[in-house]
C-alpha cells in the first residue's frame, strides 16, 4: 500500500542536470547556419532568454557553459558575447536558412 504522500504525487522533484555541448571561443563566422550552430541551438536559447531576463553575463556563462569567469573573465567574456551575438543573428537571419532547409528536406 503507498502512503499518503504518495497517493497525493508530493514526492521530491528529481534534479536535473545540463549537458554542456563542447563549445570554441567563439562560434564560427557564416552567413549560413553551420553544424556548429544546430550543434548549440539550446545553448542559443538560453542565453537570449537569459538576456531577455537581464541576467547577469557572470552567472549565464557560468550556468550555460560552465565557464568560471573569475578564473578568466576577458575569454568567458568572449564566450558570452560573440555566442550570444550568433543566437541573436539566429533569430534574426538564421531561421531562414532552417526554414529553407526543411522546405527542400
């Protein structure tokens, strides 16, 4: 027989832990979605949404790619910006080319 706490699904959420996608300094310059850029299509979203939040740049790269930007900040920097300017560029430019792609698929 379960218990009551059972009965009624208050049982402890289970905690979740994020695979963090091998990531270059920065991603690579195109004016085509690349492998790259499908590769880091989660990581995109997260640091616009992350943006859109007005999170902290510190604790975003150290959330999405596990960088300690006290350690290096200038590179985690980097990391930060050039990879949320390409997830801007995706919303901007790159859904196109998926579009595109899916209608020849």
């Amino acid at each position: 027989m379960l218990g009551d706490r059972a009965c009624r699904n208050e049982s402890k959420p289970k905690a979740r832990t994020m695979t963090i996608v091998p990531f270059e300094d920065s991603p690579p310059l195109s004016d085509t979605v690349t492998p790259y850029d499908e590769r880091h299509f989660i990581a995109y979203l997260r640091l616009l949404d992350a943006a859109d939040e007005g999170a902290e740049w510190t604790e975003v790269v150290q959330i999405v790619f596990g960088i300690d930007p006290a350690l290096d900040p200038v590179w985690a920097r980097q990391v930060h910006e050039t990879h949320l300017d390409r997830a801007r560029w995706m919303t901007s430019h790159g859904y196109r080319h998926l579009l595109e792609k899916e209608q020849k698929g």
